[in-house]
C-alpha cells in the first residue's frame, strides 16, 4: 500500500499543486487526489511514474524502505566482494566487472 503522507511531502517538498502534479502524471486531479487520500492504489505503471515525478524509488512510495532516493547501483566495496565470489573463472570476473563497471557506476 502506496504511503500517502509521503505523497503529500513529496508534493509539497516540490511546490507543487495536486492539479500540477496530476497534471504531469496525465491524469486527473480527482484521480491523483485519491491516492494521496488513500482511496485509490494507483496502478504498477503510474506507481513507477510518480517515482519517477518525485525522483524517489518505488520502495520508498511503498514503505518498503525509509530511503527516498532510488536505487544507486553498487559500490565499489560491493564490486570487490562480487569479485571475490568463490567458484568464478578470471574470465567470467572480467566479465562481470566490465558490465558493472560500465551499467552500474
């Protein structure tokens, strides 16, 4: 279930009206008023757009995690130990650290 109180933060924290915010969501002000009321989910694909709005991670949205930030990718210290895993050939960890490096950072 979609936070709503962080809706209305996250909105407020922008400066933004619910018209303007349902307005950049394309759809109506109604419809985004309700989930901020709580009376609505919105559907998976408007969830990931209003993350995407409030530059927040879905997690977020959802009271999934208390870190309004999206996911950033891995760290290097996260990269050292991927790379240590045992049972993978120089090869595959050239392999993995190339698409890492590259997708990731």
């Amino acid at each position: 279930m979609i936070v709503t109180e962080r809706l209305v933060c996250l909105r407020k924290a922008k400066g933004l009206t619910q018209l303007c915010t349902a307005k950049a969501l394309y759809i109506s002000r109604a419809a985004y008023s309700s989930y901020e009321r709580g009376l609505r989910q919105p559907p998976a694909d408007m969830l990931v757009r209003i993350s995407a709005l409030f530059d927040v991670s879905t997690d977020y949205l959802l009271g999934l995690c208390d870190t309004p930030l999206p996911y950033s990718g891995f760290s290097e210290s996260d990269l050292s130990v991927i790379l240590r895993l045992p049972g993978a050939s120089d090869e595959e960890k050239a392999v993995i650290r190339f698409i890492l490096e590259r997708t990731l950072f």
